[in-house]
C-alpha cells in the first residue's frame, strides 16, 4: 500500500508514504502514562491488517490506512517481539515464555504453548517463524520447539543452551535472534554459542557451529550470512554449515584502547551487497562473496535496528527515530 510503519520507545506507531517520506498519521500506543519510554514491541503486517503489539501486554489490530483501531486484546505478560502473521494466526511471544496464538480476524485466544523462563536473559524476545505446517518459537531458557499450527501440539523440540558456561554471558542461552524456516530447513542460533540448522520434518540437526548470536542471519541461495556477539561477519553454507569466510567488522569505538563496545545490526543483502549499520553511525557494505568491504559510508548517528529493503529502498530508523531512506 505504499506506507512504511514505524514504532518508537515511546510506542508511537508512525505511518509514512513510502514517495517522499510523508507523515500520513500517527498513534500513540501507550495504555500507561505518556511521555515515558518504553522497551517497545513490534509491527507486523498481513491478512490485510496492521499489528502492533506496545511493549506492555496488549496486541492491536488496526486499518493499514487510517489507523483506526480494529480490536485489541489483553495478553498476560509483556510482549517485546513484533507479531508473526500467516493464514488468520497472530503469533505473538511473551515476556515469561509464551507463545500465544490469537485469531487474525477478531484476536480471540486460539492456544498458547510456555516454555521454560529465566532469570537471566536479553532485553527484548524473538519473534516466532511460522509456515502453513508449523510455528517455531525460541525461549529465553535456550529452547527451541516446532508446534503444529492448528492446535499447538510439539512436532519437535530442541536446546540450544550452551554446554560450556565459562563466562556470565555464554550463561545466558536466550534466543534472540528470530528463528528462520527456509524450505525444509530450521535456522536457529541463541547467545550462549550455538548456532545450528534443523530438519524441518523430523527435527534432528543437520549441522551446528559454535557461534554466538543475538541479531537475525539473513539466508540467500545457499549461503547464510550473520553478525557474532563478538563483531565477526560470518558466511556459512547453508546446507553443511561450513565456513565460506570470516570479517571482524569494528570492534570498539576507540579501538587503540579498546574503550566502548560498538554494537552491529543484522545484515541486509541489497544492490548484491550485504549492508550493516553500527552504533557509532556507520554503514558498510561487503561483498557476500569474499567478505572484502566495498565501502563504508556516516550515517550521522547510531543505528541498533537491522534495515529493510522493499521495492529497491533500503529504509533505516536511527536511535533517534529518525526514518531513512536510500536507493
């Protein structure tokens, strides 16, 4: 429909022309006070519909157009992952592991299926990654469990919880990075240092790598490409799983010293580049093939959120909530 949809930490949800970048309306999703910043959800689009889920523990539907709010519905925890939608299902991960599942139509309660939680884990959940057979939904406890969508039964689980807990982080076992159902594959990778591709059908590994991640890897072809919690830009092949290279991209914003960690996004393939912004308001573009960087670029100030591409645009939101476009 021509409109891109943004949602800021203070849970203002903004509807923009894709054209010229035209603030057609705005939103504020906030059910407490106002003003206050917020962990905040996500969006998500489709069955015609736009969904937002606020951060606290209300999902909405509303007119892609207007914004007109068509239903809200009260859910137990807070949700701090944008909503998954397919075939009249609204799948939606909550802060004490759970996936609950939600009628696209009306938001009534279709099932629900918990994991295990924990104590310690990432600001923010995973998004589940759905097909027309199964639902996939990570946990903060390392989880990894396949449900059938009709009903929410286990077609399959697994652990991704590391076996090694030799420093506080690799303690923590949450996935963040969003899992991904790519033909009949599972991809799926968690914080305490494990990365592996599942058969969709049966469940059993087909590969694994001892790689820490926490931003979503992006498949094209057979080749994954993603960013390590230790500022390595890898490229597997997806279906063995083996290196194709390794880039260490900018590790410290004084690198000399090694003062202030610099945080990457997910990476993007566009214009048969892989482009990835940092917190110190750069952007790189490296060619997928070899790893070589190609060019690098200031953005003007701190990008956190991966990039989209649509109709040949890369659309970027600064940690300011500023909106970018670029061709």
């Amino acid at each position: 429909n021509d409109i891109i949809y943004t949602l800021d930490s203070h849970s203002e949800l903004r509807a923009f022309s894709t054209d010229k970048g035209k603030l057609l309306w705005k939103k504020d999703m906030r059910s407490g006070r106002r003003g206050e910043a917020v962990l905040s959800g996500g969006i998500g689009i489709g069955e015609g519909r736009l969904y937002v889920t606020n951060g606290q523990n209300i999902v909405f539907a509303l007119d892609p157009e207007s914004g007109d709010v068509l239903w809200r519905q009260d859910v137990l925890s807070p949700v701090r992952a944008a909503p998954t939608i397919l075939d009249g299902r609204v799948y939606i991960t909550t802060l004490d592991s759970t996936l609950t599942v939600l009628n696209a139509e009306d938001g009534t309660f279709l099932w629900e299926h918990k994991g295990l939680g924990e104590s310690a884990g990432l600001l923010g959940n995973a998004s589940p990654a759905a097909d027309k057979q199964i639902a996939v939904v990570g946990y903060s406890s390392g989880e990894v469990f396949a449900l059938r969508v009709e009903n929410g039964s286990i077609a399959w689980s697994d652990n991704l919880s590391s076996v090694r807990a030799i420093t506080a982080s690799t303690r923590i076992s949450d996935i963040k990075a969003l899992p991904i159902i790519d033909k009949s594959l599972v991809i799926v990778g968690s914080y305490g240092g494990r990365m592996t591709a599942i058969n969709k059908r049966t469940g059993n590994r087909v590969w694994q790598r001892e790689i820490s991640i926490s931003e979503t890897p992006w498949v094209a072809g057979n080749h994954i490409f993603t960013i390590t919690n230790g500022n390595k830009l890898v490229a597997l092949s997806r279906d063995k799983g083996s290196y194709s290279w390794v880039k260490t991209l900018r590790e410290f914003v004084n690198q000399k010293d090694k003062i202030g960690p610099v945080g990457w996004t997910s990476p993007v393939l566009a214009g048969g580049r892989l482009i990835l912004f940092n917190t110190v308001g750069e952007a790189v573009e490296v060619d997928p093939n070899n790893g070589d960087i190609l060019n690098t670029w200031d953005v003007g100030t701190s990008v956190s959120i991966a990039p989209i591409v649509a109709g040949e645009t890369l659309y970027v939101l600064d940690d300011k909530g500023n909106l970018r476009a670029y061709r």
